[in-house]
C-alpha cells in the first residue's frame, strides 16, 4: 500500500509539472517522465530482491527444522537410545503388563512436543539435557526417527527357536548372573531378563556394550542369530504374577 501511495503522489506531481509546462517544454517533461519510469524499475526490482531473500530464508527455516535424518541416526545411537528403543524406534509393549519400551518411529509428535518429551520425559526414561545433546540434534533424530517406517507388530517366537534360545543361553553362561529363567539375582547383580521389555535390536545392542559390571559380547564371542534364539527364549518366559494377586504378600 505504501508503494502505491508513493507512486500516486509522483504521479499527481508529473500531472502537475505538465500544467504548469503548459506543454511548452518537451524535453523538461519527458525528463520528468523518465525520472518516474526509472523510479517504478528500482522499485519492482527492490520488491523482486526482497521477495527472493524472504524465501531464500524461509527455505533456510524449513530446513534447520526438518534436521538431518542420517546425522540423527549417528546421534541415536551415540546417545544409547538404541539400547531401549531399538535400532528403528520400534520398542515393544508388554500384552497386559505395564511398562515395555513405546514406539517412537515414525513418531507422529510435532518437533516442540518430541523436544519437550526428550528434555522432560514420563517413566523411566532419562532426561536429555541441552549440554548433552543440542537443539539442532535432537531436530536430526526427529528426521530419522520421521523418516522410518512404523514397526510392525512383533511375531511371536517359534516353540523350536526357544528351545535352542535356552540351550545357548545356558551354554554361554548367561545363567551364572541372570538365573535360568532370566529372572536375575540381587547376589550375583545379573538384571531380570526374561520376558525383554526392550526390541529385539535393542537387546542386541546392550549385549555389545552393555553398562554396569556386565563384559561386552562382541559379534566374534556370540553371534547376532544366536542372540536372536536366546531373545526368543527369554520371550516365552511367562510375565511373573503381580505382587497384589499372591495372598502371602497381601497380609
């Protein structure tokens, strides 16, 4: 509105130098006119720059948004979110039970929601602070995480696989810490494993680098099929009974 306002006003003052001319001097008038032509061309090209730098910056602003997918992957993993979640955010629930790990691929949270969960999440989960992980790489592990294909729902392990699950389970020794039925120990320190409350993947990946007093099995000391038939064992280890339903501990 103001530029046409600006134009209006040259306007009426080339319509008014043309009276007083009294058409009398050509070459004032047509330098007049020139002056006004040169005006509407600085203009439309002042307009034309400014509309290019604001979508040059728009573009710019999407883009720090969006993130970058394959960095948020590396940032995924860096940060152990693996470890809970799974290597493709496909977590796992537990039919019946509280608790398990939530999908988180492809997660349907705006990105100020998914920041927000990560600097103050629910449950167990730790928060993610801006000293241990930036804005901008939480924005890279929403893009990966968006870019993902929602997990399906998990089949359940074959009786065959169980078996021979618990047969390396027992011929590696996992027992000593966990306990035959995975169901850990306060003296030996070993974790309750079975049933997993974490993915498959995520499972893999704490067996490779595991944290506490746990050794790393690398892929040369157990590999990931065999980790995969022990997973399937732990899966059909019944879910305990709740504390409530046993009269003993009720009294």
């Amino acid at each position: 509105m103001k530029t046409y306002k600006f134009l209006g006003d040259l306007v009426e003052r080339f319509v008014g130098q043309m009276r007083r001319a009294g058409f009398a001097d050509p070459l004032r008038v047509v330098g007049f006119g020139a002056f006004i032509a040169a005006t509407i061309v600085c203009i439309v090209a002042l307009s034309a720059l400014s509309g290019a730098a604001q979508t040059a910056a728009g573009q710019q602003a999407n883009q720090s948004t969006s993130g970058n997918a394959e960095n948020g992957r590396v940032v995924f993993e860096k940060q152990g979110c693996n470890k809970c979640h799974g290597a493709q955010g496909e977590g796992v629930g537990v039919p019946g039970q509280a608790g398990g790990v939530p999908r988180i691929a492809s997660t349907a949270l705006a990105l100020p929601a998914f920041v927000q969960l990560v600097r103050s999440p629910k449950g167990q989960m730790p928060p993610f602070g801006n000293q241990k992980v930036s804005d901008a790489e939480v924005a890279d592990v929403y893009a990966f995480l968006r870019a993902l294909t929602p997990a399906g729902k998990p089949e359940a392990a074959a009786p065959e696989s169980a078996k021979k699950g618990e047969r390396l389970f027992n011929a590696y020794g996992c027992y000593e810490c966990h306990g035959y039925q995975g169901q850990g120990s306060t003296q030996t320190g070993g974790s309750r494993l079975g049933p997993p409350r974490i993915p498959l993947s995520a499972f893999v990946s704490y067996v490779r680098a595991p944290t506490g007093q746990m050794p790393p099995y690398t892929a040369k000391a157990v590999s990931s099929e065999d980790l995969g038939e022990m997973y399937a064992f732990l899966q059909s280890i019944p879910q305990p009974a709740p504390a409530k339903s046993i009269p003993l501990l009720n009294q």
